[in-house]
C-alpha cells in the first residue's frame, strides 16, 4: 500500500513568512510523529499525535511551531514568522500504534532564505 | 531526557567484510530500539529492531544485539556489498509518557568498496 506522503516535497520562503507543511500518513495507523532534520545530523523529535489528540510536544522548539490533526489521519505542521534556522528537512512518520515500528515519509525540505 | 550516542562517525570496508556500528544510551527506561538506513536525498528506512527483552535478532546479514546492563546496543552487518553504503542511524525509545517519541543517534556514514 501507500506509504508516508508528505508535501510540498521542497518549499523556499522569506524570513518572516507563514508555512504549513502536509503529512499523510498510512492508512490506518493512529500514531503520526514529526521530527526535524538538519544536514549531516540524525533526526530530531518535535511532537507527536495519538489520535486527534497531540501526545507529546515536547520538541517544539517554541510557539511558532504549531501542528493539527483534526480528524486523526492528515496532519499539517505550521511555522509562522519563519527564521534562517528553520531551515531543515522536515520529517514525518506514522505507526500503526505507538508500540510499533515508526515509517518515514520523504521529508520536506524547507528553506528560508 | 535521553541521550544516544554513535560510534563511529564514519566507516569505510571492503566489500565482503563485516562492519558494525555501536549506540550507547543514557535512560534506562528505555526498551525499544530501532536502525534506520537513510541513502542521500531519501527517507529513513527501518532495517532491524529490537525490544528489552531479547537480546539479539538477526535478520539475513543484518543483527542487533542488546545490553541492557551496560545501554549499549550495536548493528552488525555481514558480507557488506556496495548498496549497503548509506547513513545509518540508531535510535531509543522511552517508555512512559515518552513513549513512542525515538531520540536518534548522530549517524554513521558506511562505506563499502567494491
């Protein structure tokens, strides 16, 4: 089946825009995480949902990251008053609960220039 | 919060020879632990994981192995050929309110000559 979709697939903006990343995970798995990646380094987590219901958040690196999963499937990840170092690779993952083997999407690569 | 580090940074073998990568971890709580292999420009793809209780898997020329007592864990790789050259990264997952939540290792970079 379908794996991990997420778009856009690259998005560059100015410093100070608004910008909302897509992640769709696989059918029919309830845990959805997203984590950042920058050049040369692993991974890191930024929030993750259960359901509709944001789990843990803990990796939000401060109230201008904002993320969504209204009806427990897609999710959307918002940046507002972006910065220089935002820039990163932006990953998504879902499992089919939290106990169970996490799948990547292709990331997004965001640039703020 | 949990800490993971990865050792080495990079490696380089020949092909046919065997390579491993090692992961220490900081929370004892801890008890999931999955290796990811992440070629240029592409998604990390799960390769093996393991759980506290058991000690080693192994799947084909790849294994795990587990060291609760010590928190290390490591990934080794038999028989290498050149598209296993990749990123690979370690990664550990809390229990409790954090689980589910993966801390992932620095990355190691392989790479195997033909």
């Amino acid at each position: 089946g379908a794996g991990v979709s997420q778009t856009p697939s690259n998005k560059v903006t100015e410093k100070g825009k608004y910008v909302e990343l897509r992640c769709d995970p696989i059918s029919g798995h309830t845990a959805l995480y997203w984590y950042r990646q920058s050049l040369g380094q692993g991974p890191e987590f930024l929030i993750y949902f259960q359901g509709t219901g944001a789990a843990d958040d803990s990796g939000l690196p401060n109230d201008r990251f904002f993320a969504v999963r209204p009806e427990g499937s897609v999710s959307t990840l918002k940046i507002q008053r972006t910065e220089r170092g935002d820039s990163a690779v932006y990953l998504c993952a879902s499992s089919l609960r939290r106990d169970q083997p996490q799948h990547f999407g292709d990331g997004t690569r965001l640039s703020i220039l | 919060g949990e800490n993971v580090e990865q050792h080495p940074s990079t490696l380089s073998v020949q092909e046919g020879d065997s390579a491993v990568i090692k992961c220490t971890y900081s929370d004892s709580a801890s008890n999931y632990f999955p290796w990811y292999k992440q070629e240029l420009g592409k998604r990390p793809q799960l390769i093996i994981d393991i759980r506290s209780n058991v000690g080693e898997k192994k799947d084909q020329r790849i294994a795990v192995t587990l060291n609760k007592t010590a928190k290390h864990f490591s990934l080794h790789i038999t028989e290498t050929q050149p598209e296993d050259s990749a990123v690979y990264f370690c990664a550990a997952s809390s229990g409790g309110t954090s689980y589910g939540k993966l801390t992932f290792g620095q990355g190691t970079i392989l790479t195997v000559h033909p």
